[in-house]
C-alpha cells in the first residue's frame, strides 16, 4: 500500500455526491457524513460495499481514527 485517501477523497473522486453515495451504500446521507468524519467507526462490511462503490481498492482508503 503506497497510499491511503480519505474517505470523502475517494468519494469526491468517484463523482458522487453525498446522497448519491449514501443511497448506493444503503443508509443514510447523516450515517455518511458521519463516517467521513470518523472514518474508524465503519464497520468491515460496509468498508468493502464502499470500496466496490467508489471503485478503488480497500487499502487505498483509509478507515482509521
């Protein structure tokens, strides 16, 4: 792994919107918002469904605190 994005990054460059994302994903555009924020709190699952969705590798993104 060479790098790690954001997950608002990785969003931004998937050409998606915040409700666009969130309504892909299956939850709500706050669950979203919040998770960029704190992107330690999504859970593995939803890491890959967001990694399938944005089109770039997991380990591109980061999920940390």
């Amino acid at each position: 792994m060479d790098f790690q994005i954001s997950l608002k990054a990785a969003r931004v460059n998937a050409n998606l919107t915040l409700i666009e994302a969130a309504k892909s994903l299956g939850i709500g555009k706050d669950t979203l918002m919040k998770w960029e924020r704190n992107p330690g709190y999504v859970n593995p699952i939803y890491q890959k469904k967001i990694s399938e969705a944005y089109k770039i590798p997991i380990d591109c993104i980061f999920f940390g605190i």
